[in-house]
C-alpha cells in the first residue's frame, strides 16, 4: 500500500463514521417520531436497517478493496 493509498483510507473512514455517527445521534429522535406517528414496528425497522447499513457500507468496502 503507498503512502496515497493510506490517506484515502482514512479519510473514507472518517467519513463513514462521521456519516452513520450522524446518524446515530440524531436516531432517537427519529426513532421516537416514527414511534408516534407511524408506529413502533416502523421504528424498529428503521432502527435495525440503520445498523446494518453501517456494517454493511464497511462489507462492501473490504470486498472493493479486496478486488483491487
């Protein structure tokens, strides 16, 4: 790996956690609106889709960097 190579690393990373750490402060509200108005189901898949968006964005990354 180049010096280059790192940098674009971390600075992806940063961004992804930056991202879903956005988003995961700002989820209990989310969580809470959807509860009222919609209903709980509706919150607990919001929920739980969130969170595996988060593992699943850092999947797709490995197996991209895995091909190149």
């Amino acid at each position: 790996m180049t010096a280059n190579s790192n940098k674009s690393a971390m600075f992806a990373a940063i961004a992804i956690l930056l991202g879903f750490g956005l988003l995961f402060f700002i989820m209990p509200t989310i969580t809470l609106w959807l509860a009222e108005h919609y209903s709980v189901w509706v919150a607990a898949v919001f929920d739980t889709l969130a969170v595996l968006a988060f593992f699943l964005v850092f999947w797709l990354r490995a197996r991209y960097q895995r091909k190149h």
